[in-house]
C-alpha cells in the first residue's frame, strides 16, 4: 500500500460541477477510487497511488 497525495488545480466555476448536487458527484469520485478528496483553493487528492491518479483524470475532465 503507497498513500499518496496530488493537488490539481480547476476554475473556481468548475467546483460546483465536481462537488456536484449534495456533494454526490465528490462522492462518486471517491467511491469508484478510493481516495479522498478536499476542495479549497485546490482538489486535493488522497489515497493509495494507481487511485489517486484515476481521480486525477477525473478532476481535470471536469476542470
């Protein structure tokens, strides 16, 4: 197991999209990858290293 951490960075108009309607796209996200996900000035991604990187590329399509 390799915790892992990756910070991406998206428009601020684009944060809604990724949080998604009662935080159930976030929720997804982290489900379907295992990871952890915070949203500040950053998506900061958290979780073991193929996974972190899944949600990455998810962010960033959404970003």
């Amino acid at each position: 197991m390799i915790n892992m951490f990756q910070s991406v960075l998206i428009p601020e108009e684009r944060k809604a999209v990724l949080i998604g309607k009662k935080g159930e796209t976030k929720k997804m996200i982290e489900r379907s990858t295992n990871s952890r996900i915070e949203i500040n000035d950053s998506v900061d991604i958290y979780g073991e290293g193929l996974e972190v990187l899944k949600a990455a590329n998810i962010v960033k399509a959404i970003g």
